[in-house]
C-alpha cells in the first residue's frame, strides 16, 4: 500500500522531526482509515475544496458528494526539553482523537496536532490533515503561494491537556476547549508563518507597540502555552488578502473581540489604511506587514497632534495641552461620549473603507458605552473630538 504520509510537505508547513514518529504516523493514518474507511480521501478532498473559503464561508454540499468526512484528528506529543533539535526527541506518544458530533455546516475538517511539550511550557502546531497527505502537493509545495494562520497565546493558568485521550472518549476540539483564557492572532504571509513569526519577535523585542507585540513581550501575562495554527496555503495573493480580511473580522480584530490582537481589519482593508495614513514615499507594505507600519504611522500622528496643542500661557491651557490624560478625561468622561478606543477604532475603520453605519454597529458596547450613527457621522467629519489623538489601546488582560 503506497504511503499515506507527505514528509515533504510536513516538513514545509512545520519543521523535521525524527524518522520514527513520521513511522508512528503513518501507522496511525491507517489505523484512522480502518476505523473509517474513506477518511484519508476525505481529509484530502475537503483540504481541496475549502483552501480558497475562510472558515466562515458556507461550503457547497454538492462540493462534498460522496465524500467521508473524517471523524479523527491526529495528535502527537513529544516530550522536548530544549536541549536538543526536535528532529533527534524520540520520546513522543501519537493519540487518535474523536471530533464531537456536530452540524454538517459547522464541520471543520480533522486535523493533525504537533504538541511539543516540557514541564513548563506547551506548544501546539495545528495543521488540516489533508495538507500533510500525498495528493496536495500542487497546494502546500506551491513555491508562490500565500498563507493564512493564527497564534494563540495562553496565560500559566491554562490548563494544559497532555493526557492521552482514547477513541470512545468526547475531548472537543483541543483548540477550542479553552479559547476564553487566551489571546489570538491572525496573520498573512508569502513565506511561511514560522519566518514572519520570527519577524514578528524580533520587532517586539524591539520595542514595537502593537497589540500582537505586546502579548509576546509578556506585557499582558506571562506566555507558557501557545498554539499555532496554519488555517490555509497555496493561496493567490487576491484569495489570501480576502480570507485574512475575513478571518481578522470574524475571530481576532480589537476591539470588537476583547481577545483579539489585530489592530486593524486584514486584506484590502488594511492595505486601505496604510494608503491613507502612512507617511512614505507612496509604496505600500508587503501584505501581512501592515500592523508594523500602522505603529510607525500612529508614532507620527500622535507626536504632530501633541505638537500643534500650543498652550496660551494659563495653567489650564498648559494642563490640556501637555497632559493627554486630562484632555482625554475631560472629553470622553461622560458615559454618554465616545470613549478614546472608540475614536481611535471609528478613525481606523474610517480609513479603511468601512461604511459608517458598520463603524458604528462594531463600536456600539465597546467600553461599555454606546456608539450611535450620529456621533460616528460627526466624529469622523471632524466636528467632534478633534483634541483626541489617536491612541494605542491599553489593554488589560
């Protein structure tokens, strides 16, 4: 029987680990298929079809005729310690994981899960099983394509599942069992989400002011779990710039999620933001870059806004134009105004194309206040809160 298995395109999505786990998989692969015969076509097949739909968008049923829809996901732990390469840990334990029963519109696909675990820190990488198997390589090994993922951090109190679960047990998506204690991250790439990753900790280490940034500097509480997910690849760049778009209003924009940590709205969107904002030469950034120019363009308009408050001389005046907090207080304090993060979001929503009767829609209940049409509409036509600068959000955990 020809392998199940892709180590080629394993290795592409995520990184080498040694030959005998990729044995131990290919072992439980047919283990799955003989549980549910029609699984390993299936988890290809739906691979295929949903790559260029966000995880929102409705599937065609007639698109999944005849089809399996796996009912497994695969999950490997390995313990690893740090002190050596993954690819030479042979300590590990492969679990077949059963999905909830659930709506044919609510399926997600079966997955494989890599958890490199220590007794101090956990690690996930979660991929659609399809993209590991032989058959999609046209998508995963596409030298130009894009690709979509997520990052989920999670503070020590997490819990951390390392037990083994068996095949009549009910576990839940082992992603989802604890969303509430985290944060999440969506991001685009050209590359692959480990090196844009990376990208991403070297600017906060630098001392960015993104929300993303912060959470990886320990800002809002100390990381111990984290999960990455890839969601699709092998994406054109038109298919990936609506998806993140997608993908960013549906699970992570600030602050219409509390837990997100996208600071504007992905895609086309986000690149109309930068068009708008951003004080360059006219050139935009490469797509999923456009947060670290967002903190480069909001660097600048708050130090202009702070410049042009000339104080006349009285120690009120003084006072409003050297001491945001008071201006701030003293503008939005009433529960009946804008809030500051409602301004600054409405202002950034704004400049990227959405409509003001959505503005206001997204920032109604936002710091528990409301947000009517009428004061987005004079808001945003600069008769309103024109002293308040744009802020970057102090967030809580």
């Amino acid at each position: 029987m020809p392998a199940c298995f892709s180590l080629t395109a394993f290795e592409r999505l995520l990184f080498p680990l040694h030959r005998s786990i990729y044995a131990g998989i290919e072992k439980n692969l047919r283990l799955m298929e003989a549980v549910q015969p029609g699984l390993l076509a299936g988890a290809s097949k739906f691979a295929r079809v949903t790559n260029a739909l966000g995880t929102q968008d409705a599937i065609d049923p007639a698109s999944l005729a005849g089809m399996t829809l796996p009912a497994y996901d695969l999950r490997v732990i390995i313990a690893a310690d740090g002190s050596q390469p993954l690819r030479r840990v042979l300590n590990h334990q492969i679990e077949i994981l059963p999905h909830h029963d659930r709506p044919f519109s609510r399926y997600s696909g079966c997955h494989l899960i890599v958890v490199t675990a220590s007794e101090t820190s956990q690690a996930g990488y979660i991929v659609p099983l399809g993209y590991v198997l032989h058959g999609l390589g046209d998508i995963v090994l596409r030298k130009d394509g894009y690709q979509i993922y997520q990052h989920h951090l999670y503070p020590s109190s997490a819990p951390m599942p390392f037990t083994p679960i068996s095949l009549d047990a009910d576990p839940g998506l082992p992603w989802s069992t604890y969303a509430g204690t985290g944060l999440v991250y969506t991001g685009l790439t050209s590359r692959d989400w480990a090196t844009r990753l990376k990208e991403h900790q070297r600017a906060a280490r630098s001392g960015s002011g993104t929300l993303f940034h912060h959470a990886l500097r320990d800002h809002f509480f100390p990381i111990v779990k984290t999960e990455h997910e890839i969601l699709r690849v092998g994406l054109t760049r038109a298919e990936a710039m609506r998806l993140e778009e997608i993908e960013i209003e549906a699970k992570s924009l600030f602050p219409i999620h509390n837990r997100g940590l996208n600071m504007i709205p992905g895609g086309e969107a986000g690149m109309r933001f930068i068009s708008k904002w951003r004080k360059t030469d006219g050139s935009l950034p490469d797509p999923g870059r456009v947060e670290e120019a967002y903190d480069d363009a909001l660097s600048e308009m708050l130090n202009a806004r702070r410049a042009d408050c000339a104080p006349d001389g009285s120690a009120i005046a003084r006072l409003w134009a050297e001491n945001l907090s008071y201006r701030i207080g003293v503008t939005c304090g009433r529960s009946d105004r804008l809030s500051q993060l409602q301004i600054t979001f409405a202002r950034i929503w704004d400049a990227c194309g959405w409509p003001q009767e959505k503005i206001a829609l997204n920032l109604d209940g936002v710091d528990r206040r409301r947000a009517t049409l009428s004061q987005v509409r004079d808001l945003l036509a600069g008769r309103t809160y024109a002293e308040i600068p744009n802020l970057l959000p102090n967030r809580q955990s």
